[in-house]
C-alpha cells in the first residue's frame, strides 16, 4: 500500500474548482435543454423556486442520482476524471460507500455556509479535505505523475 500511497497526492483547491466547473457546465448541458422543451422560454423568467414536479425532478433529484452514482461506479464526477481526481473512503482507500456519497453530497450544502467556507478549508485542510469529505469521511486524490512528459532538451 505505501507504493501506491507514494505515488498519489490530494487535490488541491484550484484543481477541485476546476473539476467542478466542468461538472457543472455538464449539468447545464443536459439539464437546460429538458427544462427548455417541457417549460418553454417562460421557465427563465419565472420568480417561482421550482415551478413543478418535472423542475424538481431534473434540477434537484436528477444531479443528486447521477452525481452518487458516478462516485459510486467510477470514483469521479466527470470534472474529476479529466484531472484524473478519484474520490475515496479516507480509512480505507476504497471507493465510497453508497453512505458516504450520500452524506458527501448532502454535505456540499453544509461546505456552502457560510459563504463557501467549507470548500474554500480544501486550501488549508493538510488532507486538502472540504467539509463535505470530512463529514464523509472521503479524500480526493490523483496521482502525482498524471501524464505529463518531463521536459527534456537535447544539446547538438
């Protein structure tokens, strides 16, 4: 195990907001057009929270599934795997359980307040843990070689 520990490191707060970039112009991609077809362009201009039980199905429940379900399988949201980011149970290093990403998920919401605090604690954290890993018990992390070739001249 200290092999594979050696070569893996926690990820750090700018790769982490990377990742979720992505995840979340993802979300957007699938989510917008569905909202579009079913509410029409009046869906943008409403003042309700959730105008009915298909807007709660695809911007509340729809990224919550997919969102588990991707730690679950793959260890990863998308965002994740392009920087080759795994999330795993901090005790073990195995993947999460079915508990933990439900209650890493739910825990983003607790890493929102206040003011995002909880996410920003990843630059300070020495585990690089959010407050939703801690409440988890989850660690992300990525190898320390990610594919990238030393740069090497040679002198004629």
């Amino acid at each position: 195990m200290e092999a594979f520990e050696s070569t893996q490191e926690y990820v750090g707060f700018w790769a982490r907001c990377g990742a979720s970039f992505i995840d979340s112009i993802l979300i957007i991609v699938f989510t917008f057009p569905m909202l579009h077809t079913i509410y029409g362009s009046q869906y943008w201009s409403s003042d309700q929270f959730i105008i009915g039980l298909p807007d709660f199905i695809i911007s509340w429940v729809l990224p919550i599934v997919v969102t588990v379900l991707f730690w679950i399988y793959k260890s990863a949201t998308p965002g994740k795997m392009v920087i080759k980011a795994r999330i795993l149970d901090a005790a073990t290093g195995n993947v999460p359980t079915i508990k933990q990403s439900i209650i890493r998920y739910f825990g983003y919401f607790i890493s929102m307040l206040p003011f995002g605090l909880g996410f920003f604690w990843v630059a300070w954290d020495k585990k690089k843990q959010a407050w939703h890993d801690k409440l988890a018990g989850t660690v992300v992390i990525r190898p320390v070689n990610r594919g990238v070739e030393t740069v090497k001249f040679s002198v004629k």
